[in-house]
C-alpha cells in the first residue's frame, strides 16, 4: 500500500473567505461540494488543504485524509492493529472508498481510496 497524499481538513464556517484567503496564497478550488471544499496548488496539485462545515455520511468531521492506493489493505491492517475505527469501510456517492480511525493522538484520520 502507498500513501498517494496526505490533507488536513479544517473545520469552518467560513469557507468562501478561506477560499479568497488561501487564493492570495496561490491555491485553486479544485473540489466544492458545499459541505467540503478542497484547494490546491496549480504547481504542485498534491499540495492541498480541505475546509469542511460537517461530513455528510460520518459521525465527525476529520482531521486529516490520507489517500492511499488500496483502502482495502489498509483497512485490514488497522483493524488487525485494534486502532479503533469511527466510520465503517464504505463505498461514498462521490466516488471514494474509505474509513475514518483514530490515531494514537486522538485525531481522526480519514482513510481513503478514489475508485
């Protein structure tokens, strides 16, 4: 399994002035699907950062994504770990597979796959 990106998803209730703010800072909306908006840099396109109001299908909002090329494989391991999951292994309408796990900080990871 090899990690394709890591995001850190901020919670907000200010999504268009983060858009304009970060915009002064070279990054592009890239993804809006009004509950969670993500930026990224035009030259290093792996460079982002998620600004969200809630998740629409999972308990919590998390505090990083990490995208991985087999969320199947990850899932195993974490659950093999006893890491404890928040958000079961499932397939999402807008085209990612994925779960959320707390890590040994207490933050929330979201676990994921594009299919």
């Amino acid at each position: 399994m090899a990690v394709r990106r890591v995001v850190p998803n901020i919670r907000s209730e200010a999504v268009p002035e983060s858009r304009a703010f970060y915009g002064l800072l070279g990054l592009e909306e890239v993804m809006n699907h009004g509950w969670i908006m993500t930026l990224a840099s035009p030259s290093a396109p792996t460079a982002q950062l998620s600004f969200m109001t809630e998740d629409r299908t999972a308990p919590v909002v998390p505090d990083m994504s990490v995208e991985v090329d087999d969320v199947d494989a990850a899932y195993a391991v974490v659950r093999d770990s006893g890491a404890e999951i928040l958000h079961p292994l499932q397939d999402e309408e807008w085209g990612v597979r994925r779960l959320f796990v707390r890590d040994p900080n207490g933050r929330v990871v979201n676990v994921l796959g594009h299919r």
